[in-house]
C-alpha cells in the first residue's frame, strides 16, 4: 500500500471517529428537538462513513472508479438529506 493510501484511510478513520462522536453527543435528547438531532446525527455519520467507503472502493477497485465516485456520491446524497431533514424538522417545531 502506497503512503498516500495510508494517509488517507488514517483521515478517513478520523473522520468516521469524528461523525461517532457527533452523533454521541445528539442521540440522547428527547421529544421532537432530540428526533430532529438525530437523524442530524445519523446523516453526519452516513456522509462520514461514504469516505471509507469511497477509499476501500477505490483500493479494491482500482478499475472501475466512476462506479465507486458514484456511489461514495449516492451514499453523500443520502446523509446530506438526512442532515437537511433532520434541520428541517427542527425549524418546523420552533
């Protein structure tokens, strides 16, 4: 495995760590305020693990990397709704 590939997977780790972390510190809210947080918290971490996603992808399929980008993308499409939703949501109830 190349350096580069090393670095990467090091910054992919964090940031999945990261998006963990986030989504600990939302989860425990109740009633409508914490649903919203949550499904913050769960597209952070959807958004967070398309990047390991994308990395292993690309390692392992080295010759179809438009298939990989675009499901690293579809995977980022989906969190960044969940995200968006999630605020949406919290805008709505206040």
């Amino acid at each position: 495995m190349a350096n580069m590939e090393n670095i990467t997977i090091v910054f992919d780790v964090a940031i999945a760590a990261a998006s963990l972390w986030v989504l600990s510190k939302l989860i425990g809210y109740g009633g409508e305020i914490g649903d919203s947080l949550t499904k913050v918290g769960y597209g952070i971490v959807i958004i967070g693990f398309s990047q390991i996603i994308e990395t292993v992808g690309l390692i392992l399929l080295n010759n179809n990397v438009s298939e990989v980008h675009i499901v690293h993308r579809s995977f980022l499409t989906v969190g960044f709704l969940l995200v968006s939703w999630g605020f949406r949501n919290l805008m709505t109830k206040h």
